[in-house]
C-alpha cells in the first residue's frame, strides 16, 4: 500500500469535517408577510414558545431535507439551476442564516467567499481589510503579520493595496477576498460562485491553490456553474433542484443529472398554424434500435411523425440540438440540403440521420420546426421534443483526458527541421 493510499484511507476513516442533518429553511416571498410572521414568532417566544417551523401564507422551503457529511480532504460540488438553493445551503453553513429545522456540525475552522465585498468595509484600504478579515477568521494580528507578504503577492492589488476598497473592480474584490480566505489556512472553505467573477488565469490559480490544501487534509464545498473546475478538484457533487438534493454521486454523472434537469424544463410549444404538426417522436441507434443514450462518432436518427391537414407542397423541416447550459449548438434544414418534401393530406414519417455524432458526453434536446416555402411560414415548433445523452470518450489513447461539447475532426502532423 502507497502513501497516497494510506492518506486516503486515514481520511476517509476521520470523523467529518462537516455533518448537515435534516435541514429544512423557509423564506417569505412577501415582505409585508414576513414581518407579519416575524412579529407571531416574536410573540411566541414572548410566552416561551419557539418560534412555528412550519409553512404559512407567503412562505416556501428554500431548502428541504438536506443531508451530507464531507471528510479531510474532500470537496464537494454543488450544483442546480438558479433559485435551487445553493446559496441559502452555504449560507447557513457559513452561519450567516439560521436553519428553520436540523442541524449543521462544523470541526474546526471556516473560511468563506460567499458574497463579492463581504466582510470588506468599503472605507478601508486592501491593507487594512487584510486584517479585518483575517481577524473575522480567527487570525490574531501576529499570524496576519506572517502571511501579509503571501496574501498580497496572491491577491495581486499592486499599487491598489493602500487604496479604499470602493475603487476595487469585481475583481480585485474576489481577488483579495480568496487571498485572505485561503491564506488562513481554515479546515473547511466555503466558495459560492465568486471565482467566476475573476479571469480565467487567477480562477486557475485558485483551483491549483484548493488542490494543494484538499492534498494537506482541507475541505471544501464549492457551489459553480463552471462544472469542468469541479473535475479538477473531486469526483463528488450533489444536484440540488427545489430546495432538495436530487442526486448525489460522481461530478460526471451529476453534471449529467443536472443537464437532464434544465432540459425538462422547456415546454413543447402548441402548433402556430395547424396545417401542419408534429406527432410523435422518437430516435434509433446506427442499428435502428429505439434508444435515447447514443455515442460519439456512431449515427443517431430522429423518426419524426408529421400530420398535415392539407397538401404542402413546399414544406421544410428545421431541426436544431441544445445543450442545457450551452443553449442551441447548431441547426440544420431540409431546405438547405436541397431535400424538397411534397406532402399530402395525412400522416407522414420523417427520418433525419446524423452521421459521425460530434457531440460529447452530456445531455442534450431536439427542436423541430416544420415550415412552409418561407421561414416565416411556421406550421409547427417545439423545443424540448426530444432528449438524449451522448456517451463519449473519457481518455484518448495517450491517457490523457477529454472534455468539452465537441467531438473536434483533427490530425495531427510533424515533421523534424534541419
């Protein structure tokens, strides 16, 4: 057995960095309600008892049930569409916002970037912020001292560190923050999204800064739309839609789960015009097998059934492919590939084939648009008719990984100078 083996196993059997139990919290969609129901809670409390933790008028579960332990060592992803309740998770585990119902236990020290600026008075220099926050961390004014030069050189504010933090860009702000969070050295650091305000070199900075401290025996829960970081750092992430963890395993297969979500979300669109629409719909594998997991490079065929009320006789089928977090990668029509359909009066079958599928692992949705002579002649549009996941390769032949939503045509050639 190695020492990285031994190191794993040394933190897997460690009691948790952080245990979340039965953690429920409710928000007021009203304002008014809410100080109405601030004031009942008040009032219980008044003759001793506690305060309702039960839903009522204006009132929904930002959170709902949540449960998950996180070790030395590990991070952990969350991801969810916005308003799923990531922000409300990392705020009551910072202690920034008390849970309505469950608990939250935390070993050890928290570092935080949950919000760009916090803890930061605008008033104060990058330099005299540096040891605000870092004694809101629980650094006394000595530790500060020793890891000044190391925070500074990270945050890279130059000749802006004696300067008023209200002239800081965004980025700046992110810049310093993280310094000063990661610098402190906390058992658990907590990252919501703030990374993403930074540019791409100093975001990669701080992964390669996180991965060295996961390395040492920190944690961290890092919520990110930027879910190819996550790849980086843990093979762990929950999706969270609703308020609930809908799915907890692997970033691949989460990021999967997620993507699934999004796509479920778009509603097929009623027929425009009804002299034309789609019926039904469905796609085969390269051996005409129903399927809806298909792989990169084989062909995928989507099987269209179109209902026309009359005789079209130039009518034209628009198909275009989403990714969930990509939008619509691409589109393709019947007209452009010179294919002109007659259609009769009745029920037709479509087959459109996508030879070679370029596309990577993910999930991703069909839309159809079935059109006369002219675009804006439209019989027929749905988005969402469809859904698919496409299985491609993880490792090239080399080892080395591959990623992204394009599966690239490419050869490489070389040849030695004299």
């Amino acid at each position: 057995m190695n020492a990285t083996q031994d190191a794993s196993q040394v933190r897997t059997s460690a009691p948790p960095v952080l245990r979340v139990e039965g953690l429920w919290k409710k928000y007021n969609r009203s304002l008014r309600q809410g100080v109405w129901n601030l004031g009942l809670d008040l009032a219980r409390g008044a003759v001793g008892m506690p305060a309702s933790d039960e839903l009522r008028a204006g009132e929904f579960w930002s959170l709902a049930d949540v449960n998950f332990e996180l070790r030395p060592g590990e991070c952990l992803g969350v991801i969810g569409a916005n308003g799923a309740g990531k922000s409300t998770l990392l705020k009551i585990l910072s202690g920034i916002v008390e849970p309505t119902r469950g608990r939250v236990e935390v070993r050890g020290r928290v570092g935080a970037l949950i919000e760009l600026g916090a803890g930061f008075h605008p008033d104060l220099t990058g330099r005299e912020n540096v040891y605000v926050n870092g004694a809101l961390l629980g650094l006394s004014r000595r530790e500060i001292d020793q890891r000044f030069d190391s925070i500074v050189a990270f945050a890279e504010i130059g000749d802006f560190l004696d300067t008023p933090v209200r002239f800081y860009s965004s980025g700046m702000h992110v810049r310093l923050a993280f310094a000063v969070a990661a610098h402190t050295e906390p058992d658990l650091l907590l990252i919501d999204e703030v990374l993403a305000v930074g540019d791409a070199r100093f975001r990669m900075r701080c992964l390669e800064h996180l991965r060295k401290r996961l390395e040492q025996g920190g944690s961290a829960v890092l919520v990110t739309h930027h879910v190819v970081d996550l790849d980086r750092l843990t093979q762990r992430a929950i999706v969270c839609d609703q308020g609930r963890i809908v799915y907890s395993g692997t970033v691949e297969a989460a990021r999967t789960h997620l993507e699934g979500l999004l796509l479920q979300t778009k509603q097929l669109s009623e027929p425009v015009s009804g002299k034309a629409k789609v019926v039904s719909a469905y796609l085969t594998d390269s051996l005409g097998r129903l399927s809806s997991v298909h792989q990169t490079g084989a062909s995928m065929t989507l099987c269209l059934g179109v209902l026309c009320e009359s005789r079209l006789e130039s009518a034209r089928i628009v198909v275009g492919i989403h990714s969930a977090h990509l939008g619509k990668l691409g589109a393709f029509s019947s007209a452009v590939d010179h294919t002109p359909l007659i259609l009769d009066a009745g029920e037709h079958k479509i087959r459109i084939t996508i030879e070679n599928m370029p596309l990577l692992s993910g999930a991703y949705a069909i839309e159809v648009s079935v059109c006369g002579p002219q675009l804006t002649d439209l019989y027929d549009h749905k988005v969402g008719l469809v859904t698919f996941e496409v299985q491609g390769p993880k490792r090239n032949s080399l080892g080395y990984g591959i990623n992204g939503t394009i599966a690239f045509a490419h050869r490489f050639d070389w040849e030695k100078q004299a």
